[in-house]
C-alpha cells in the first residue's frame, strides 16, 4: 500500500472529526414528555428541576452500532454531519474526480443541516490548494418546511418540519466551519427557502450539486433551479434517495428531462450521477 500523502490524511482525519468517530456516541438528555406512563413522567420532571440546580442532568447511553454511524443511519448527538463515512468517501470521490478532469464551476449543497458534508468540500478544495471555487450552503438555517401541498401533493403528510433538531441556525453553521478553520470568502452563505433562493442564485456553472433537503418538494425546488447549471461533466448527489418522496422527486425528474445516466449507488440511501453531454453537444 503506497504512504498517504499529508493531503490525504488531512481528509481522512477531517472526515472522521466530522463524523464524530473518534469518539464514543453521546448520551442524550433524558425528556421526560417522551417516557410513558404519568407517574413516571412526574418523577422524572422533579427529578430533573433538582438536578438542574446542581448543574446536572438526566441522560441515557444511546444503543448505537458502529456500522449505524459510519452509514449515516442515524441523527447524531454532536457529529457535524449525519452523513456517514461512505458518503464522504463519495463527496471526495467526486470532488477529486472534477479537479482531476477540470470540469468548470462552484460547488453547492442545499440542505446542511450543522454543516458537516459542506465544511468536508471546503476542506478538498483547501486540501488541493483550490483558490478559484466557492462552496455555497444554502438552507433556511431553520428546519424544512411545511408541506405545500399545492405544488407538491407528494409531500403530504410529511411531518419533518415538525423536528426541531433539524432547525440549525446559520450561526452555528458558520461557527462550526470557524472550528476547522475553513470559513472564508470561498464559502456562501445561501439562506432561505430553496424555492425562494436558488433559482436566483448568481452562479453561471456548477461541477457539483449534492441535494439533502429530505422531501419531494425541496428535491424538486433544487433539482429545477440548480441541474441546468450543472457543467458537462460534474455530479449530482443525492442524499434521500431511501425517502419515498425524494426518490419520487428524483424519478419525476430524470423522466421529465430525458435524464438516462444511470444512477449510481452509493450506500443505502445515496446515490449519484455524472452529467453527460447532451447528444447535439458532442462535437462530430
Ligand atoms: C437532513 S438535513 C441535511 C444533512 C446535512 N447535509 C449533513 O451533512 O448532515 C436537511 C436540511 O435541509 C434543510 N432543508 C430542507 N428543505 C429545505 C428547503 N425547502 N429550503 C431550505 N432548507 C431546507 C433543513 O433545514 C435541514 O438543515
């Protein structure tokens, strides 16, 4: 096996610290509206107020396997991102493979959350001393949406805007990409709703999109404004695709646009492809 360089043990290091495995998963606060029978739910609320005057609290160890975390099948207690090892083994892959082929444009993942999958692309860029891309992050920074039915029937009775630990505040995105020292000019901010924010986006090309917005309609949203900008060349990655309302989304959407590139898995839930030319693009 040949010596890793310094870069890539950078990378390595970086994606195991986002990740959260170089330590144990964290016990979680206990709450007591979750436990359920009423005297207990009583006993716990006292127990709690005691507590809290001496500074401590009511935890419980979570059951977690460490194949859960490396594939990302879980929320994380203090990990920066929930997508697991093999996804950040793709997002490099694809990254490495666009700098490679010097396919043009930024790079852009909607859908953040605490930031982690979007501080990794900053930190490739950074790792191959690219100055000439920017990483834009774009989320309402307050958890997903309600559904609008309207538009999107699919999205019906989808209940994630009710998760308030998917309500991550710009702040702290920002914050978290500061603690790897990889917040700078080449990092925009993008805030809102993505149906708001992203078709006016002003960006002519992209070499990467990486979608993790959950539902149909924040697939679809991202799917319509960003994919016509999406270089000859450069990827598309899907978080959701496990979630029947992303997967529709998806579908939908290949199918409306002629999209044949097969769809490549990448671990339970991810997928990608890589945009190629249209048949009246490639040159006789
Ligand atoms: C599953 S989390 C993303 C996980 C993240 N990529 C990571 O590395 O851990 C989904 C995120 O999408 C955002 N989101 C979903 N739909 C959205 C929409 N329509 N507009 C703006 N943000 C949205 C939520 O606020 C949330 O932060």
């Amino acid at each position: 096996m040949p010596t890793p360089t310094s870069e890539q043990r950078y990378l390595d290091l970086i994606k195991q610290t986002l990740c959260y495995r170089l330590w144990p998963e964290p016990a979680r606060p206990v709450d007591p509206d979750q436990v359920g029978n009423r005297l207990k739910r009583w006993a716990l609320r006292q127990l709690r107020r005691v507590l809290k005057r001496r500074n401590m609290q009511i935890v419980r160890s979570p059951q977690v396997s460490a194949q859960a975390r490396d594939e990302g099948r879980i929320w994380p207690g203090l990990a920066d991102t929930m997508i697991g090892l093999r996804r950040l083994d793709n997002l490099q892959q694809c990254l490495e493979s666009v700098l490679r082929d010097r396919i043009p444009g930024d790079l852009i993942e909607t859908g953040v959350w605490r930031g982690g999958a979007s501080i990794f692309m900053r930190a490739v860029l950074a790792a191959h001393a690219v100055t000439d891309r920017r990483v834009y992050v774009a989320d309402s920074f307050r958890g997903l949406p309600p559904p609008d039915t309207t538009r999107y029937p699919a999205d019906a009775g989808d209940d994630l805007h009710t998760y308030a630990e998917l309500a991550v505040d710009r702040a702290t995105v920002e914050a978290n990409f500061a603690k790897y020292g990889l917040l700078d000019q080449q990092v925009v901010f993008v805030e809102g709703w993505f149906a708001d924010t992203l078709p006016a986006l002003p960006v002519r090309e992209f070499a990467l999109i990486r979608l993790d917005g959950d539902m149909y309609g924040s697939t679809m949203d991202a799917l319509r404004a960003l994919y016509p900008k999406l270089a000859v060349g450069g990827y598309c990655i899907i978080d959701d695709y496990a979630l029947p309302g992303c997967r529709r989304a998806v579908e939908d959407f290949r199918h409306q646009n002629g999209i044949v590139e097969p769809l490549q898995e990448i671990d339970w839930t991810g997928v990608y492809w890589r945009r190629r030319a249209e048949p009246e693009d490639t040159a006789i």
